[in-house]
C-alpha cells in the first residue's frame, strides 16, 4: 500500500490546452460540430487546430481571368465559409490556432498536393501575394472577431515540412524562407501576434530544429514558440483498408520522452532562445488515420501515461484529433476504422475520450501533485479533496492500493477498461456493422461509458486495474448529513 503523504512531485497537466481536426473545411458539417459539441462539453479543450485554412475548398483566395472577354484579371479573397466555421468554434467556446497551409492553388508554384482533399504543398509563386493573403485575412478576422480576440490565436508556419509528402523537396532552405515571409506578414498585422513553427514530425526534428533555430538567429528573428509533432509506434504493416502498428517504448531515444527532452535541449542550448515555449501541436500513438489501435482500451491507457508526461518540456499539446470526420486517405467505410478521433461516427466516445475527460478531472481546481509514478497520478485540492488516474499498459492485471490522511470520504471511481467500456467489443460483437441503424447506436453510445463504483472510506482504497484499464477517483471529504428520520441502514434492510 502506497502512503500519501505531504510530498510534492512535478505534474503540469495542459490536457485541454488544444485538439486536433481535420481539415478546416470539414467544420460545415453536422456530424463535424455534433462531435466538437461533445467533446467540448465533457471536456472543452481552449484551442483547435487543423490543416486546410488557404486549401482551395475553402475558398479564400481566388483569381479571375476576364482579359480575354475584353475584362480585367482580379484577385478575390473570399470569407464566407471562414466565417462560418469560425463562428461555429465560437458557439462552442473554443478559439482557432491557426495552420497556415495549405497553399491555394491558383498562388501555388506547382501542382503537388497530399491526402484524398488535394491540399497542395509548394511554395508560393510570388512571396508578395502570400504576405498579401495572410495580412488580408487576419485583418479580416480582427475586424469582425476584434483584436484582443484574434491575439489568443496562436499562428503556426506550415505543418511537417520534413516530409517531402507535405513540402516540396522538404527543402529547409525555402520552408525558412517561408516563414521569415510569414512571420514578417503577421507581425506586421500586430507585432503581438503569438508565432511559431517549424512543426516538424519525428526522425529528422533535431536537425530540423537545430537549424531553423541558426537561421532564426542569424536573421534576428524571435520566434514565440517551437512546435514539432509526436507519434508513439513503428511502421504500419498494411492489410486492406488498414494499417496494423505497433507501440514504441516511451523511453525510447528516437521517437519517445527522450526525444521530446532533446527538443527543449536543443533550445535551450542558444543563449537567445533559451526558455521558450515548446508546443506540441500533433501527438498520438499512430500516425497515420486507419490504425486499429485508436479505437482501442490499450491506446487509452498509453496515452493516459503520455499524458502524465507531457507536461514535462511542453506548455501545450494537441491530441491528433477530436473526431473521426476525417478525409486523409478518403472517407472512411466503417464506424470502427482505427480513425484518429476521441469519438467515432455517431457520436461514440472512444475509450481514450476518456482518459481525457479523467486527466482534465484532475485540473478543475487549483491542484498539487501528491503522487506520481509511471501508473499513475493523484493530486489535492485546497478543500482536502483527493483526485487520481490509474492506468495499466500491460497484459496482466495489477492491484494498486492507496493511504490517504484518515478522514470521512466519499468515494467514488469511474473505470474504463476491455470489460466495462468497450464500444469496439460491442460493434465488433453486432457482426462489425458499416452502416448503424438508430438501435445499434445506442447500444454502442451505453456501451462506451465507464463504470461508476461509490463507496465510503476512511482513507484506505484499493484497485484492481485491468489490463488496458484506465481509472478515475476522487476521494472528498464529506460526512454524511441525513435528513430528520431518514436511516439508509434501516432503508436496506439492514437493521
């Protein structure tokens, strides 16, 4: 049995600080914002971020030839699906962070795109226009959100350039050129705008990072912030519509918390950026979006590690994504399909939908970290109350005990494993059904809710977490006030 003592261990807990999306033209549909609305209301994450803002669906910037009709050629920048969207995250409390990508192709310099949408993924053919872009937008997003709004919206250059799949040759040379261009541009809308980049995913982040910090150096430029990404397993093996990963040891020196750390080493290594802010605006354990992992209990409880980490050297970090209305390799056939999303098609919470729920539970009121290990976190609150989540990575269940202060507690704990919360299970066990009918979704959303225990303690609980499990707890301080006559013994049968 563990004792709870008066200690204090390091915790910073950002579990809401920003969620990912798919691209931001997706936010016009229904299913879309049903599940942000979800999302949001169980746990309400303060930003989201996406690619897709300049892609040629939504519409902003167009050119149209007339020269040949004896007319003009002009350029149109368009806002109306922009407002749309931005007002639709609005409704729902929570605030853009804003990709700049991709490239609209009537201003693109080539004709090479990525994912089933087509973004597009050169460099401008004219820097001057793309500064252009940027300032017309922004200044449009001030005039009708205001400043001291659009200044909480974090502006990031670009996503993974890399990767050839998502930036030309993956060039450094034009990727800094690019954001030299666009920081200068958004600067000089307000200089109070919060920028950073360079967005890289693992293998070469460390080269990435290092030299993007030399260029920023020798070109007098202050970055607010580095960003990079964060994927946990190996190379997907494919079969059909599927790709089958597996996880990565976190400590592992290539893609695990050593080589986040080597981020913040790297920075802090420049005398003129020492300190600054690291995001991590993608992580997740798979990355590609039709990894079966996803849907799975053992992906909610590796994340549930991750998430008592995170915090370690990032300020912010951005699950990749909050739903499964998703177009990266195509519409998805099933509602089941490994999918990035905390929620799937039909509004079904995922098990690791609530390890998120569970970790923002913990934050909800001005904390101290009493516990930590790699298993679990439990932390105070200044009224005496204990909260904690457990977690079990392995295939073997484990029994975890604790000891607090004697006190007279209520008791309760939420727990979410392969038996109690199981969405997958069940679809699976309805003949894994491509199209739900009404029924079947409502057996499914009753299925993938965890299971509430109550009890009453004086300071002395125990757990079995199963394998794959993930458990909430709060341990409150509360006597028992019974109404004049009322004996809940007595009620029971028990006297």
């Amino acid at each position: 049995m563990i004792k709870i003592e008066n200690k204090e261990f390091a915790f910073n807990n950002y579990v809401d600080s920003c969620i990912g999306t798919g691209r931001m033209g997706l936010a016009l549909q229904k299913e879309y914002m049903d599940q942000l609305a979800f999302v949001q209301k169980y746990i309400g994450f303060k930003h989201i971020r996406g690619h897709g803002l300049f892609s040629d669906d939504m519409a902003i910037y167009q050119e149209r030839d007339f020269t040949k009709f004896g007319g003009e050629f002009m350029i149109d920048y368009n806002f109306t699906y922009l407002d749309l969207v931005m007002d639709g995250y609005k409704a729902l409390g929570i605030r853009p962070y804003l990709e700049l990508g991709f490239m609209p192709s009537k201003m693109a310099s080539g004709d090479q795109t990525v994912f089933y949408w087509k973004g597009n993924v050169t460099p401008p053919k004219d820097y001057a226009a793309w500064q252009k872009l940027l300032k017309v937008t922004l200044e449009h997003l001030i005039d009708r959100y205001g400043l001291e709004e659009v200044l909480t919206w974090p502006v990031e250059v670009w996503n993974e350039p890399n990767l050839t799949v998502f930036w030309k040759d993956a060039s450094k040379e034009e990727y800094f050129k690019l954001f030299k261009a666009s920081f200068e541009a958004v600067k000089g809308v307000n200089k109070n705008f919060k920028v950073g980049g360079p967005a890289v995913c693992g293998g070469s982040d460390k080269e990435w990072i290092k030299a993007f910090l030399e260029f920023c150096d020798k070109e007098d430029i202050m970055p607010d912030y580095i960003s990079r990404h964060h994927y946990c397993t190996d190379q997907p093996k494919f079969d059909g519509h599927y790709g089958y990963a597996n996880l990565l040891d976190p400590e592992n020196e290539d893609d695990g918390f050593p080589n986040l750390h080597s981020t913040r080493e790297i920075i802090d290594s420049f005398p003129k950026f020492k300190g600054l802010e690291i995001h991590v605006t993608e992580f997740n354990t798979s990355y590609i979006p039709n990894c079966p992992l996803h849907d799975t209990n053992l992906n909610a409880a590796y994340i549930a590690h991750q998430l008592s980490r995170l915090g370690d050297d990032n300020v912010a970090y951005s699950y990749w994504t909050f739903g499964d209305i998703f177009e990266e390799s195509g519409v998805p056939f099933t509602p089941f399909h490994g999918g990035f999303g905390l929620v799937a098609n039909g509004v079904i919470p995922k098990p690791t939908f609530w390890t998120f729920v569970f970790f923002k539970k913990l934050k909800e009121q001005e904390y101290k970290c009493v516990y930590k290990d790699d298993d679990s976190v439990i932390v105070k609150f200044p009224n005496g109350e204990y909260r904690g989540v457990l977690w079990n990575r392995f295939t073997e269940g484990k029994e975890m005990s604790f000891e607090f202060p004697e006190n007279d507690y209520s008791f309760v704990s939420e727990i979410c494993d392969e038996d109690t919360c199981n969405p997958l299970k069940v679809w699976h066990d309805m003949g894994e059904p491509s199209s739900l009918n009404d029924a079947q979704k409502d057996i499914l959303k009753r299925s993938a809710v965890p299971l509430i225990k109550t009890d009453r303690s004086i300071g002395k609980v125990s757990f079995e977490v199963k394998p794959n499990g993930v458990i909430y707890f709060s341990l409150e301080p509360k006597k028992i006030t019974p109404d004049r006559g009322y004996d809940y013994e007595r009620v029971i049968g028990r006297k």
